[in-house]
C-alpha cells in the first residue's frame, strides 16, 4: 500500500471487534472481516488488521481535541470500508447490533423466528412502548459486568437478555429516605413556598440542610411580625379588618362618622408612628373596599377549624401534651395540608415536635395570619362598646390603638419565641433563648461585674460596640425609608376633609382618597 492508493478504490466491510487495546493507544480496534478472515485457525487474532473508527465533524480529533472513539469492545459488529486497493487499512464507520438469536424448530414460512430478548441493542432502544428501565450495566446492578472483564474475555455480554438487569427506578427509591413522600409539586398552588415545602417534608429529613425549611420560616416570621415595617404592615391590615367588622355591624357610614370625629379631635396627634401609619392604612383599606363592593364592606371570617374524624391520621401518643411547653413554637398548615387534622404541631428547641388539641382554633396558614387574625378580633371587641354608644374621643382612639398595637406585638412575641414567651419573661427564658452558657452569664454579669472594670480597654471595646450598633441603626433607618408604605397619611388632611368624614362619611371618604391619588 502507498498513500497515493488511499481512497482510489472503495469496498465495504462487515467485521467483529477482537481486541480494544491498541499498542499505539490511538483509538484502533483489531477486526476479523467475514468472508475473508473467516479460517480462525489459520488466521489468529494476532495476525489480524487494525482499524481506525471514524469520528464525526463535531470532534476534531487533532491536537487531543474532540472526543475519544474507544466506546467499542471486545465483540462488537461493525461495517467499514477499506480505505485502500490492498486492503490494508480499514476504517469503521459505526457499529450495529443483532436483533436476536434464531429459535431452532420454529419457522413461518421457512423463516427461523428470532428471540428478540437476546438482542444485542440496548432495551430502551427496542421500540418499546413504554420503554423499559431494566439496565444490566448501571453501577446499582451488583451483577453488573465491567468493560475490563469483557474486553479480557473473562465476561460474555452476549448472553444477556432483556430480563437481566436492574430497574433503576427501583434501586432509587430504595436509597431514598422517603420514597413515597410527595413533592411540592403535589401541594396546592399558592401560599409560600417554604410553607408547601414544610407541607410535604415537615420534619425536616429530606432537606438538603436539616431543618431549613423550619429555620427559614421562623426567619421569615421574626422580620414580618417583629420588624418596624411588617409590624406597620400587620397592624394596618388588622385596623382595615376591623374597620371591616365593624361596617358590617353597623354601616360604613355610621362607621366613618365615629371614626372621623376622634380624628378631627385630634387622635393623631398623640400616636406612635407605626399606630399612625397603621391607621391610615387600614382607614384607606376599608375606603377601596367599600367602593368596590357597592358601599359596603364584609366582616373577617377567620379559617376552618380542622377536627378529628373517625379516619385521620393521629400524631404518636407519647407526643401529645395538654399544653405546649415554653419555648416550643407552633407549626402552620392550611386545613387541607394539615398532617395531623384535629391537632396543633409544636416545634421544641432541639427541633423535637408535641401536638396539643386544636380544639376551635382556625388552620392559619403561617403564624403572621394568625396574629393578624387574632389583633382584628380583639380590635374588634375593644371598639365594639364605643360604636354601640356612638361616641368615640380622640383620647379613647389613642388609647384603643395603643393598646391594639401592645397586644399584637406581644402575641407576635409568642409565635416567633415561642409559648411561654411575653416581655416580662424573657429575662427568665434567657437559658432556654440563648443557650445555657450564654444565658446564664447575663443574669450574672450585671450582678457581679466591678464598677472598675468598666475603664480602660473594656470602655473602648463598649465604645467600639456602641459605635457600631449606631452605624447599623443608621443603615437600618435607610432601608426602612426605601421600603416605607406609600399610603397616604391621615395628618395630610386638613380639618374641613376630617369634619366631611366624620359627618358625611362614606361620600366624602371616597372624594378624600380620590383627592390623595388612592
């Protein structure tokens, strides 16, 4: 052969692969063609051509970039061409497997019938409907024959046939630690997502980092109901909730007239700035909805209550309590979601869970709903003797938003610390809050710390810390101004809009929010 024969002439070939293990590692697999090394006795493997197997244009197979064409073994059927006259240098163009082996004694029409379960293609390939999942080579078969035996001729893949194998789905599910645990993807659409996570996972067992999903929502709970704004936000959707109520039972006008006249006596005044921004949003709230429902507003109706039924699943014996111990904080699902209908689920410190009874409480689906849901029924109840007596002051105002805000905050307390938590008990919780270490040393610290020891390098490092903790709260007050509500403010109205509120109501309520761009 010289290499100005290469590529005059053009014949084809069909061989079987003998040997993958090239001496010069460039790729080529030794052939046997049939029908013209067919006399194995006098032509051994030794003696055999080697071939090159073609790679397609997407490798470039020059300077080690491409891919690599070594997917071949020991007894693999190819179809080739050689590329010369002589015959001496043959190229694979691919490979091809067998349909099966002939069935001896069984023909149609003189035709042998093939088992197809001895194919040599891989079974996914086979036109099954639907396709099979049963793979003899996946690293979950421990009969599983490696690439080095068969190439060495120590293993057979001929032999195999469709039913051996492993079925990968399977083998799965057996490493899994909750194999029949549905996916958020079963949950109902909507709510939070670490909510429909905690729904379908809720001890935490498949999280990638173990109780996450808890953490997170106790994150996400602590900034919506502790933070200046999420309080501002809270406590004027529970105002609007009220104010609900309270249109319901005795007209949005009548309604509007009580509450106009205690601003126009100068309510305002005397507020807090969350009270004050938490008025404005709950009193704008009610104005949309009133216009949108026709001039007039329904009351809040908290959500179902779940209860036990002669079916439902219980939670262990040994977890349920009469009372929720200290510091254990209560789990929220929706009535549909709810694990154990008829009981409240109760996460401990050390990430154990208790159930108490639900009794009557409704199935909030996070603990902000329920405080929102709990502020409005007690708002409710507190304005309810003024609007029954049709007289409420400005001093009276002041004092029910105060107070509102106190309750609120201190039921939020709970449901972001804990049972058992309120302002007066913390310093006694300090073990439990902050670990025992910690904790422990606050308590003695204030007590047994020497005046003396406060100067030099312990005043500069107290110094150092205070500085920082103004640096923070500058940084803080620059977010809260970014992410400050733009409801109008009820101290923009001027006295005549307040008289027109409190006599007109809702007519002039309307023209009021028009006027501010709501």
């Amino acid at each position: 052969m010289t290499e100005r024969d290469l590529g005059q002439s053009f014949s084809w070939f069909i061989a079987t692969v003998v040997n993958v293990y090239d001496p010069d590692q460039s790729g080529r697999v030794q052939i046997r063609v049939f029908g013209r090394h067919d006399d194995v006795s006098n032509i051994p493997d030794t003696d055999l051509p080697w071939a090159m197997p073609m790679q397609p244009v997407t490798s470039a197979a020059y300077g080690k970039i491409g891919s690599t064409p070594l997917g071949l073994v020991k007894g693999s059927k190819v179809a080739g061409f050689w590329a010369d006259s002589d015959h001496q240098y043959p190229i694979i163009l691919g490979s091809f497997g067998k349909a099966g082996d002939f069935v001896e004694g069984s023909t149609t029409d003189g035709i042998p019938k093939i088992d197809t379960t001895t194919g040599s293609a891989p079974a996914p390939s086979q036109n099954q409907s639907p396709p099979p999942f049963i793979n003899p080579f996946s690293i979950l078969n421990k009969e599983r024959l490696s690439i080095t035996d068969i190439n060495t001729g120590k293993a057979d893949p001929s032999k195999l046939t469709n039913k051996d194998g492993v079925e990968i789905r399977k083998e799965l599910d057996k490493t899994f630690k909750q194999p029949k645990t549905p996916t958020i993807g079963a949950t109902a659409p909507g709510g939070h997502i670490l909510d429909m996570i905690k729904t379908v996972d809720p001890n935490g067992r498949s999280s990638s980092l173990p109780n996450m999903v808890s953490n997170y929502s106790n994150i996400k709970n602590i900034i919506n109901i502790t933070s200046p704004l999420g309080q501002t936000n809270l406590f004027g959707a529970s105002i609007g909730g009220m104010l609900g109520n309270l249109g319901a039972l005795f007209g949005v006008n009548k309604t509007l007239s009580i509450i106009g006249g205690a601003l126009l006596g100068g309510a305002l005044n005397n507020l807090d700035p969350i009270s004050s921004a938490a008025l404005s949003a709950g009193l704008f709230s009610f104005l949309k909805t009133a216009r949108s429902n026709g001039g007039r507003t329904n009351a809040y109706v908290p959500p179902r209550s779940n209860r036990i039924g002669k079916n439902t699943p219980i939670p262990p014996l040994n977890l349920i309590v009469a009372v929720a111990y200290n510091l254990y904080i209560q789990q929220y699902y929706t009535i549909d979601n709810d694990p154990y209908p008829g009981y409240i689920e109760w996460q401990g410190p050390n990430k154990d869970y208790i159930y108490t009874l639900r009794n009557d409480e409704p199935n909030y689906s996070s603990a902000q709903d329920h405080v929102q849901g709990n502020s409005i029924l007690n708002l409710t109840s507190s304005f309810l003797p003024h609007m029954n007596s049709g007289s409420l002051s400005a001093a009276a105002l002041t004092g029910l938003m105060v107070g509102g805000l106190s309750v609120m905050n201190a039921d939020g307390l709970t449901k972001v610390l804990g049972f058992g938590v309120n302002l007066n008990s913390i310093t006694g919780l300090a073990n439990g809050l902050l670990g025992q270490g910690l904790g422990g040393a606050i308590g003695g610290f204030s007590k047994n710390i020497s005046g003396g020891v406060l100067g030099g390098s312990m005043e500069n490092t107290l110094g150092s810390y205070t500085r920082g903790q103004a640096l923070l709260q500058q940084k803080k007050n620059n977010m809260m101004s970014a992410l400050a509500m733009n409801t109008p403010s009820l101290g923009s109205l001027n006295p005549s809009q307040l008289i027109d509120l409190s006599s007109i109501g809702l007519e002039a309520g309307l023209s009021i929010l028009d006027s501010l761009g709501g």
